[in-house]
C-alpha cells in the first residue's frame, strides 16, 4: 500500500487531534511496521493555542495505551495544508464547515469527518471534551482508536 499522508483537525489542536494523530500513528506502526513511510500531523481551525502542547488530559488518556504525544505542538491550518496532505480528517461538523470554505475546489474531496469510517453516512461528531472530565478524553479515545482502525482497513482495500 502506497503511504499517504493525513492531516487531523479539530477546533486548537490541543485535545481531540493530537489523541487522534497519536492514535493514528501508533496503529499504522502496528499494522504495517515502524518503517510505514506515512506522515500523520494534526492541525486546528483557530490559532489560539499555537504553539502549545496537547491538553494534559489528553496526554494521559494515550498514555494509558502507551502512547506519548506530549512532543506534539498545536499549530493553525494553513493552505499548503490542502496540497501536501491526502486525506484531512476532521472531528465535528463545524470544524468540517472552516475547513471546507479553507479549501480549494480541487482540495475538497479530500476532507472527510474522521467518523465517517465507522459510521458512514451518519454525520456524527466526535464531541469536544474540553469542558468535561476524565469520561470524556476517554470517551473521544474510544472514537478514535476505531475510526483510525476503520481508515486504515479502508484504504487497505
């Protein structure tokens, strides 16, 4: 399989995209091996958290699966985006609207809710956990983790 390049994208790029990049990463390694040859990288709609580290709660709900993304830093989206990546997978439907009116006409195709994987068609959101407790970073992993397995399967396909 040809390596692709993805792009994760939610709100500030501290909590839901940097999980789902880590997530990502770490299932490509274990389905295809550490020498996979994809490039995963997460980005947000706004640029209020730039530079910043994921979201401790976010850090420790991968933690517990081993994976560390405590070296990621959250950056904006920018519009090279829309050439170097060939999927950009976005985490609620109004993440998926500032990103599609970013979008060149010719780059549109190529963004896509990062749920549509495993429930195709339904529209559904991976809700942003920010405000909430510990349930929902673990909740938003749960989402994740299939959806990541669900792409992989897919464009092993």
């Amino acid at each position: 399989m040809k390596p692709r390049r993805v792009l994760m994208v939610c709100l500030g790029n501290i909590c839901r995209s940097p999980v789902a990049q880590g997530l990502m990463e770490a299932e490509l390694t274990a389905q295809l091996g550490p020498e996979h040859g994809w490039m995963v990288d997460s980005a947000g709609t706004v640029a209020t958290h730039a530079g910043e580290g994921p979201d401790p709660r976010s850090q420790s709900s991968v933690r517990r699966l081993g994976i560390d993304i405590s070296n990621q830093r959250s950056r904006p989206i920018t519009a090279a985006d829309f050439a170097e990546f060939d999927h950009i997978l976005v985490m609620d439907r109004s993440n998926y609207a500032d990103v599609l009116l970013r979008a060149p006409q010719d780059a549109q195709s190529k963004i896509s809710l990062v749920l549509e994987s495993t429930y195709p068609g339904e529209g559904r959101a991976v809700p942003d956990p920010y405000y909430g407790g510990e349930h929902g970073f673990e909740q938003v992993v749960q989402l994740l983790r299939a959806a990541c397995q669900d792409w992989i399967r897919i464009w092993r396909s």
